[in-house]
C-alpha cells in the first residue's frame, strides 16, 4: 500500500458485531469466490475498515481459519487498489476460497474493490412473501 498516497489508506479492522451488522445494510457484491459488502460509513476523513466473516457452514474451524487468512493476505496485495476512505468491507468467505488459485482470488478481490469504487449499487431490499395458504388436505386425526 502506498503510504505517501493521502487518497489510498490502509484499511483498519472491524471487531464488533454491531459494526458487521451496520455492513450487512450496504452494497453487496458477489464474487466467484466471496461476497464483498460496504459500508459508506459518511466520514471521509477516517480510514476504511476491513472485516472478514466466515461461516460454520464453509467447514471445520481450520479450514475457515486458512480461509481467513488467505483473504487477509489477498487484502494485503492489494497495493493499488484504493479502499475508499469512510467506508467498511465485510469480505464473506464461501467454499471456494481454499481451492482458489491465490493469483485469481487476489484478482477477483481487486475487482470487487474497483466495482464498489466505481459504480455503487444498492442493495435490492427482499420484497415481503405472501403468506402461504394452509394445507387443508390431511384428515383430522390421522
């Protein structure tokens, strides 16, 4: 990361669970091997802010460890991408993050970055489900 560059900062962590929940509200990007979500947190003077969530579902606690690990490193790489100072990145890791060739993830990752830096999409709010209509085919008591 380029340090005398005042526009590109170097990310700082987040830690507490209001935070990733704050994240889980802004933009959403998916990629072949995470999801990245950001945060426009409004402060344009404050460093961005990196966190990285990785499911029970995606494997035991080694496998989500080297998962983790592998993303903060592909962050690390990043020396050129800019973070967007203000803003959090909540990197959600998916299966396919421990198989990766670490060239493609750290690409994938750079993508995802530029596409947040770039053209910032909101996130499609779910539309409320009709309730269902009750299954009125059993017979009492059987």
């Amino acid at each position: 990361m380029a340090q005398d560059d005042p526009t590109t900062k170097k990310p700082g962590r987040l830690k507490n669970r209001p935070d990733f929940l704050a994240v889980q509200k802004g933009t959403r990007l998916r990629g072949p091997f995470f999801l990245l979500e950001t945060l426009d947190r409004g402060l344009a003077d404050k460093a961005p802010r990196i966190g990285y969530t990785v499911t029970k579902k995606q494997g035991n606690a080694v496998e989500r460890n080297r998962m983790r690990r592998r993303l903060r490193e592909a962050v690390r790489h990043l020396a050129g991408v800019p973070f967007r100072p203000g803003h959090d990145y909540v990197v959600v890791a998916r299966r396919d993050t421990l198989k990766a060739p670490f060239d493609r993830l750290v690409q994938a990752l750079s993508e995802r970055v530029q596409d947040s830096v770039t053209s910032p999409r909101p996130r499609h709010k779910r539309s409320a489900s009709k309730p269902r209509a009750k299954d009125n085919t059993r017979t009492p008591g059987a």
